[in-house]
C-alpha cells in the first residue's frame, strides 16, 4: 500500500513539479534582477540553470512510465505538425509581410498579443537593450544560446506536453488522471486546456491554436510523446529562425 502512494505521488511529481519550477523562475527572475544582477548575464545562465534542473527532475522522477513508447506511424505526422505550427507562429511577425500587409501585421501585434490593445516592446524593432537581445551570442555567447535552443526544443516542450495533456487535461475530470485515457475527450476540460496553455504565452492566440493542434494530436493517436516530439521541433524550428534571422523578440 505504501509502496502504492509513492509510485501515484511520484507519478503526479514528475507531471507537474519540472513545469511549476519552471513557470515559477520565471517570476522569480524580475526580483532578483533587482539584487543587482544585470540582465545580459542574469536570463540567459538562469534559462540555462532552469532548463538542467527541471531536465534532471524529468529524468528523476520519470513520469513516462505510466505511458507507452513513442509509435513509430506517429513519427511523420508529428514532424509536420510541428513544422506547420512553427510556420503559423512565424509568419505574421515576418518583416516581408509588415512590408506588403502593414496594416494586419500592426493589428496582429496590438491585438493577439499580450497586452491586447498595446503594441509589444519589440514591435516594429527590437530597441538595442531590450531584454531578448541577452540570448544573443554576441552577447550571450555561443554557448548560452546553443544551451536556450535546447531548453527550447528538449526541455520545456516535453515538461508542458507531460503538464497540459499528460496531466492537466485529463485532471479536470478524474483526480487521478493517470487512470484515464489520453484519448479520451471532454469538451470542457479540453477548451480551459486550450486556454491556459495560450495564455501562457505572450503570443496568445497562437498558442491557443498550437495547444489545441497538440492536444487533438494525443487525443487522436493516444501518444503523449508523439506531441512532446511535435512540440519539440515546434520549438526548435522557431529558435533556428530566431538565430538565423536575429529576430529576438520571440525569445
């Protein structure tokens, strides 16, 4: 029985403590710049120190055993869908669309990203000491940005897939989620999943879209996996953009 309690306590451990670590240096970062520390060295390390501890919990704690392997038919179909959300993610923010749809480029930023009815700090241009600039190797150094990339693309796109769909989504209608299907689906529960996850990200609507791609995804193939690895390349795709092209306001 008490070997029972741990593997659940366990279980629930490895779904949502990497995720709340992470959510919560994120607001812990504005205080402690206030200690002194400048911001060109404070967020990229602290991005790279958060993405190794939550990382080594994962692995710890290894939630994934209550799941079966990722299915190789799931392969090809997450690659594409993580490639086709990195293009509705990127798209709009374009330079080459702000130069022939001025007009919808400045709507999108002022109204679908937070804050609704004011335009981003980065928009139209990344001032020179704005805080993305920080991830920057000429800054930051090859090796912190290397280390944001793979955070990215290998740490937090897998701890939010095991939070919002391994666990939050299927909490909502049975406490011990672990006992219902991931293909399961309930209208109610998959909507506030819909909507916490986008407003989890600045670029709201977007987010939305791409949680909900993510969350049919796993309800359809029953493959939480499969949608970590959708999320992942999500991710990855968008930090190559961001490098390539020095598009910083989407970090």
């Amino acid at each position: 029985m008490e070997t029972a309690i741990k593997e659940r306590r366990s279980v629930f451990a490895g779904h949502v403590v990497p995720f709340l670590i992470w959510i919560g240096v994120i607001f812990a970062l504005p205080g402690i710049e206030k200690l002194g520390f400048t911001t060109h060295i404070l967020y990229p390390w602290a991005y790279m120190i958060k993405s190794a501890l939550c990382a080594v919990l994962f692995l710890w704690l290894k939630p994934w055993r209550i799941y079966s392997s990722l299915e190789l038919r799931n392969i090809l179909p997450a690659l594409l869908i993580g490639f086709g959300i990195a293009l509705i993610w990127i798209v709009p923010e374009m330079p080459l669309v702000g130069r022939f749809f001025p007009a919808f480029q400045d709507f999108y930023h002022r109204w679908l990203i937070m804050m609704p009815g004011t335009l981003p700090s980065y928009y139209p241009e990344l001032p020179p000491g704005h805080l993305s600039w920080s991830y920057a190797p000429e800054r930051a150094g090859w090796f912190l940005t290397v280390m944001k990339l793979f955070g990215s693309c290998c740490v937090i796109a897998v701890i939010e897939e095991f939070f919002f769909r391994g666990f939050f989504y299927r909490w909502q209608s049975h406490g011990r989620f672990w006992l219902q299907p991931l293909s399961e689906f309930d209208m109610q529960a998959f909507l506030i999943t819909v909507a916490v996850f986008g407003l989890e990200h600045d670029r709201w609507l977007m987010g939305m879209a791409a949680g909900a791609v993510y969350g049919l995804f796993v309800i359809i193939r029953g493959d939480i996996w499969a949608a970590a690895l959708a999320h992942g390349v999500t991710n990855f795709l968008l930090g190559l953009y961001v490098i390539i092209t020095q598009q910083y306001g989407f970090w």
